[in-house]
C-alpha cells in the first residue's frame, strides 16, 4: 500500500492541474472543518507544536494573538501591506515617494502572465517571487536559469491560494501578481543581514537579527529594544552572541515606528548593507502562530506588549471594557 500511496502522489504531482486542484480543494475543506468546528483544526495544531493548549476566548501569549488575528482581524490595510506590491505605494504615502524610493529594493518588472517576463532585459542577477505569498522565491545568480523553468515555477505560484489552509486571511484578499526585483547582496556575494523588528502599538519590544538564507538554517539572534540579548531562543536556529549593533540602528527603529503605527502588532523586516537600509516586507502573521521559543515563557512575554483593539473584542466576544 506503501508504494501505491507513493507512486499516486507522483502522478498527481507530475499533473500539474490535477496537483493545484486537489491542493486548493484541501485548503478549502481545511478552512470550513476550522470554521464549523470551532477552529478544532488549527487548536490541535497549535497544540502539537506548541504544547499548551489555544486559547482564542481570552488569548495572552504571542503566538496566541497571532492565530487570533488571522481568524478575526479584518483590517483592510492588512491586505495592502500583505501584498509585495502594493505595499510599495503604502511606503510612499507614510514616507514620502522620495524616502520610500531610497530604501525600496529597485523593482525590475511585475507581471500577472509570466510568459511576457523580458528576460533578456534582465541583470544577471535577480529575485523573482510571488507578491500573495511568504517564503516562496527564487534568487537568480550570474545568468544560471533556464526561462521555461522560471516560467511554470511562475505559474505555479500563481495557482496557490497562499494562506487558505493557514486561516491567513490577510492573503486571500491579494490580486496575484509576479515581480522581480534586484538581487541585494553583500560584496562578497553573501545575503545581506536581515533585521526584524517585533512593534505593538508603534514601539519595538524584540529585535531578530538573522544572517544567511532563510533557507540555509540561518542564524537568528533575540535582542530587545535596547540592542540587549535576550535570554531566549530559536530552539531549531543557531545564535549569534556577540551580534554587532548597526550604527544607523536608531533611524531603522525610527522607521519602523513610522511603518507600524496603524497596526496593534506588525513585523517590520529591513535590510542593512553596510548602512543602507532596504525594506524588506511587512509581516503579520510570524509563522502562522506557531513559533517555538525557548523558553517558552518568552512567548507569553511577548504576548504582554500586545493589547488587542477592544472594537474587536466587543465583537466577537462581548468584551466589557472601557
């Protein structure tokens, strides 16, 4: 039966239509079985990976608050700064076309048919991504791509319904788009440092630092606000200890407070080569909720800066407050 079940699963994943069909099917059921059971589902998940039970009645650690936010925040400037691209033009309105275009990674071209990609026009080197959806990418060095390829990899992103199966609904709300940009790099080729600042309520509380690929088992290091180590950790992450400071770490804050001031909690990711700072994306949905901290405590801490928007609380849940 073993093999059976191995060799069906190859068909259907050499069927490309058949593959995204019956893969935006899952995401659906999965969605409505949350959705008509009380959200059953993605509590025994969040149980298997965290340990402790969900509670979305009266949620109080951070990971809790960001499963809550994807079923019930529904702030329509969520979708925009979601989008890859759209988010582009919500940095031009908070910061002036002039400061959002200084730290803006340069885009090369955006496209919903992948088959019109001018390729010859393209630099050697180049990211090509998805703008609905979160950690897919490609980075193109020195030429090495073959256009049929990059094309039904495309096309394959552009057929997932990102975040369905997840409850982010933050995604499904995001016309499905392609864009290539530079390829930010270090001058020794390396990926650039990556900086992410955790804002409730337009103040930073944590600070990630990580360095290399995401995909590559990356470092990421746990500071506050005040450049600190924090006595936490990504149990599945190596740490860095001795973490250098940017000396331009202060205006990537002020930036940051600029970015996040219309959200309760948002990620603000940024780049920085040697002082230049890029923006990177708007997260708000970190690891659909189920980010592992060791020690576990941390989570909750965290959880403490975040106070949810009492509108929401009234709404679904009856909240008395003032």
């Amino acid at each position: 039966m073993k093999g059976i079940d191995i060799f069906m699963k190859q068909k259907i994943q050499e069927n490309n239509d058949l593959f995204f069909i019956l893969k935006k099917a899952r995401g659906y059921i999965y969605y409505l079985l949350n959705k008509l059971s009380n959200y059953r589902l993605e509590r025994k998940k969040f149980y298997n990976h965290l340990g402790y039970p969900l509670n979305l009645e009266k949620p109080s650690s951070f990971n809790e608050k960001i499963v809550w936010k994807k079923i019930y925040d529904r702030n329509p400037l969520l979708a925009t700064t979601a989008d890859k691209f759209a988010v582009r033009s919500y940095l031009k309105k908070v910061l002036g076309e002039k400061e959002a275009n200084k730290i803006l990674v340069p885009l090369l071209y955006v496209t919903d048919k992948p088959e019109t990609i001018p390729f010859k026009e393209l630099p050697s080197d180049f990211v090509i991504k998805p703008n609905h959806a979160s950690g897919c990418y490609k980075i193109i060095k020195n030429g090495d791509y073959k256009t049929t390829e990059i094309v039904n990899i495309c096309q394959k992103w552009l057929n997932v319904a990102y975040g369905l199966e997840k409850l982010e609904w933050a995604y499904q709300r995001i016309k499905r788009l392609i864009i290539i940009e530079k390829f930010l790099c270090e001058d020794d080729g390396k990926y650039p440092k990556r900086y992410n600042f955790y804002m409730f309520h337009g103040k930073c509380k944590s600070i990630h630092a990580i360095s290399g690929d995401k995909r590559e088992n990356p470092s990421v290091t746990y500071l506050d606000e005040k450049w600190n180590l924090v006595p936490a950790k990504n149990p599945f992450r190596p740490q860095v200890l001795d973490i250098m400071k940017p000396i331009n770490h202060l205006s990537m804050m002020s930036l940051a407070e600029e970015l996040s001031m219309p959200f309760d909690h948002v990620r603000v990711d940024l780049y920085n080569i040697y002082g230049h700072i890029y923006f990177g994306e708007l997260t708000h949905y970190t690891a659909s909720g189920m980010l592992k901290y060791e020690p576990q405590t941390y989570d909750f801490e965290l959880g403490k800066y975040w106070k949810i928007k009492p509108k929401y609380w009234k709404k679904y849940f009856n909240f008395k407050g003032k």
